[in-house]
C-alpha cells in the first residue's frame, strides 16, 4: 500500500518524506530527499534573515540580496557533491556570487547552521538531469516580509521530474494553507504539501482537490509588480476579488485552495519570461489536479531551459471553470 494511500485509510496517519519516497526510482528519489532537505534548511534560514539584509540593484533594475546568492551556492554545491554530471540552470550571475562568497559563507554558518565550500563549483548547463532553481523567488516580498518562494526544479532529459516549494510563515495564526508550507510534485505520481512545525518531521498530505468555493468567492492572485492592464480586465468582471501577491507562490496557492485562479500576462517589454519563475510551481500545480496554460489556452511546455515564451499570458486554475471565472478565462483565451 503507498503512502498516500495509507493517509486516505487513516486520516491520522501522515506519510513522512521516507514513506512517501519509497516507491520511486532511487535516482529520483535520491533527487527529492535532496531537494526538500536543502529547500526545508533554507526557508528557515531566509525567514531569521527576512527584512535584515540589504538588496544589490541588477543591470534590469530588479533586486537581489546576498539570501538569493547564498541559496543559489547551496544548491550548487550540493548537486555538486551528490550529482555530479547533472545540469544547473538559475537567476543569478556566477560572477556575482564569486565576489560574496565570503559574506554569504558569513551567514550561512551563522544562520543557517551551515558551511559553505571555499570556492563555487562549475556545473554544466544541463545534463542527463538538469536543475532550475529561483533562489528567492519574489525579493520584494522578501525585503517587506510578504509572500516569497524559494522554488527547485529537475528535469530527465527534456521532461520535468520533480519540483519543490517553500513558502514563509508569516503569522501565529495562519488563515492560508500555504503559510510555513513545502510542498512536493513528481511528475506522475502527484504533489503533496506539509506544514512546518519546530522540531517536528515533515509530514505530507496530498495536495488534491479543495472544498468548492462559493460562487460568490472567486479570488484570482495577479502579481503585484507587473498585474498592468490585466488587472483593468479582470476588475470588468463582477464576482471576482483580485489578490496582489509577490512569486510563483501563486501557484501553490491555486494548487491548495487558497485561491480559485492565478492569471499572469507575458512581460510588457516583449523579453521573454524566466523558466525558473513558473516550472516548480506549475508543475506543482499541475500534479495537484490544476489546468496550467497559456493565454491561448495550449498547455504550457516546461523543459530545461533560462527562458519561456508565454503565449499572451499563463493561467493556473482547477478545472471546471464556472461562472465568473469562466468568464475570465474566456476573456482572456479569445
């Protein structure tokens, strides 16, 4: 019996990381009990640092901290010693966090209990498995202590394989089921979310399909940097609430129910977007049971790649659509 099946016989009985892992490949399973360990390290570090560091202005003018360079070293150097041969695709310049490393090996010993190697190992673009990750996904939400994401994801060949998610906690009394939460996908098997607890183990629920929404509580996430005109469309139809939210925590958010639809227009300036900022959490979603597509309603194509070319927009949302969210949805695959 597995384990998921195991949680459905007995709601009391959680599967931890081991039972939910057990029935895949070791390669992959090796792969996820990496990714959520270095990802469950990392959120608690980035949560004791949030709104203390300071952010570097890049040459596109967006943020990044010495948190994202810090996560980003980690991830290298532990596919490094562990996979070798496999691929790394992330945001930030190799050259930037060469001239940090010996401040980001400051705070990783100090906060995250963790050391650093004295020097940033070269990995191959991709491989047999390649790695995507989004260090600190939203750092303006991280700087103001909103809604970030620290997203990872793997590839075998040009498939997706596995993503992972950690999400901050942000109040005592949390009301959204993403707060203080790693969730899980493998392409295949599904995706599972746990909620943090100190000095507990991770125990996962799959992430399935949510209590309905009432007809009149449709909450569609935009970002809140770059909603532009798409917010203008959005508030023409009557019985949707618009919620402004920084990353692709968006996406988790649709996947545990939190919120009905996450809608997102292609970047005005015509560059195409990053992979890294939807790959984890689409494929999260979509191992939930959610519809991930572009504008032109095709499904989005994730492979192991910088850069994604969206096709109008992307949308996330658990099918049926009804009312006015299929409204939306019809405005905006025209």
């Amino acid at each position: 019996m597995s384990a998921t099946a195991k949680a459905a016989e007995d709601p009391d009985r959680l599967p931890n990381l081991e039972q939910l892992l057990q029935p895949l490949e070791a390669a992959t399973r090796e792969r996820d009990r990496s990714a959520v360990e270095l990802l469950h390290g990392q959120i608690l570090g980035s949560e004791r640092l949030r709104g203390e560091v300071a952010a570097y202005v890049k040459g596109d003018r967006s943020p990044v901290t010495l948190v994202d360079l810090l996560h980003q070293t980690q991830a290298q150097q532990m596919i490094a010693a562990r996979f070798p041969g496999d691929g790394f695709i992330a945001e930030e310049s190799p050259a930037l966090q060469a001239a940090v490393l010996a401040e980001t090996a400051a705070l990783a010993e100090r906060y995250y209990e963790a050391k650093l190697e004295s020097e940033l190992p070269g990995l191959p673009a991709t491989g047999r498995f390649t790695w995507l990750m989004d260090p600190i996904d939203g750092t303006k939400g991280f700087l103001a202590r909103r809604y970030y994401a620290i997203a990872i994801g793997c590839f075998l060949g040009e498939t997706p394989l596995l993503a992972v998610m950690a999400t901050p906690r942000l109040g005592d009394s949390p009301s959204w089921g993403i707060d203080g939460a790693i969730a899980l996908a493998v392409a295949g098997h599904g995706a599972w979310i746990a909620r943090r607890e100190a000095g507990a183990e991770l125990d996962f629920v799959p992430l399935g399909k949510p209590a309905e929404a009432a007809a009149d509580r449709v909450r569609v996430a935009l970002s809140l940097e770059h909603a532009g005109p798409l917010a203008d469309t959005v508030e023409t139809i009557a019985g949707l609430s618009i919620l402004r939210l920084d990353s692709q925590a968006k996406y988790l958010a649709v996947a545990a129910g939190d919120l009905e639809a996450y809608v997102r227009r292609r970047r005005e300036d015509g560059r195409p977007d990053a992979m890294w900022d939807h790959m984890p959490g689409g494929l999260i979603a979509i191992e939930a049971g959610c519809a991930v597509a572009h504008f032109d309603a095709s499904p989005l194509r994730w492979v192991p790649s910088p850069t994604i070319d969206l096709r109008g927009g992307c949308l996330c949302y658990r099918p049926p659509a009804r009312g006015p969210l299929a409204d939306l949805l019809a405005r905006l695959t025209d």
